[in-house]
C-alpha cells in the first residue's frame, strides 16, 4: 500500500519539530538557533493545518504519530491557532 503524501508530510513535520526541540540548540550560533525556531514553527503550523484540514485521516495521523514518537503532543496538533497568533 502507498503511503498517503499528506501522511507523509505529517511525519517529516514531526521529525522537524523533535530536531528542533533535542536540546543541543544550546551550541548553536544564534543564527542557526534561529533559523531552527522559524523551522520549528513553520512545522507545526503545517503539520496543524495537516490535521485540522482532514478529518478524514485523523486515524492514519494519530498512527502515524505514535509511530514517530515525536518530541511533541498530540494537543499541539489538535490545537487550531488563533487569529491573534497563539499557541
């Protein structure tokens, strides 16, 4: 079975998310640390935007986030952004 594109967007977004949040962001140059967040951030909106426009894989998502293990919960996923930006 071929895996659905969006699922696999999902997963790269979790995997960017957990790269971001390891720990060792404490060495980088400011720069890179920088550039890291604005990843981060762009990851979780996506993988948000992901989630929130299709219920339909719901299922295939929450697998596919058990699977990953990611250094994220599945609430800040789930959470819809509000107008004003929050988190």
């Amino acid at each position: 079975m071929t895996p659905n594109p969006l699922v696999a967007e999902f997963v790269k977004c979790l995997g960017t998310i957990s790269h971001s949040r390891a720990g060792w962001d404490y060495q980088l140059p400011p720069a890179q640390r920088a550039l890291e967040d604005r990843q981060e951030k762009d990851a979780l909106g996506r993988a948000r935007s992901i989630w929130s426009e299709n219920p339909d894989l719901h299922d295939d998502l929450r697998s596919a986030f058990k699977a990953a293990s990611p250094l994220a919960t599945m609430r800040e996923i789930e959470k819809v952004p509000t107008a004003s930006g929050g988190r």
